[in-house]
C-alpha cells in the first residue's frame, strides 16, 4: 500500500495481485484515505507478529 503524490493532493493506492500481476487500486484521499491506510497498516502489524 502507498501513498503517491499526483500534483498538489496525495492519494491513497493498494498494492493487489490479479491473475499474477500486480495491479495497483485507488483508495482515495483526505481523511477517508487516512482512516484506511491506519487499518491497513494495523492489518499488517497484526500478520508480521504471528
């Protein structure tokens, strides 16, 4: 997952596999983005402790 800057805005993409290809999927922007990017990043957390 990452964030890009396009422009004067940052924008919210996640990273996902399709068909064997890596593809990346807006998320979106502002404090919708925020709050997703924090679940993700918990996510992440979460499955590199165990």
């Amino acid at each position: 997952m990452a964030w890009e800057r396009r422009g004067d805005g940052l924008y919210y993409y996640r990273s996902e596999r399709e068909n064997g290809r890596v593809r990346k999927r807006y998320v979106g922007r502002g404090e919708v983005a925020q709050l997703v990017a924090h679940a993700d990043e918990t996510r992440r957390a979460v499955r590199e402790r165990r």
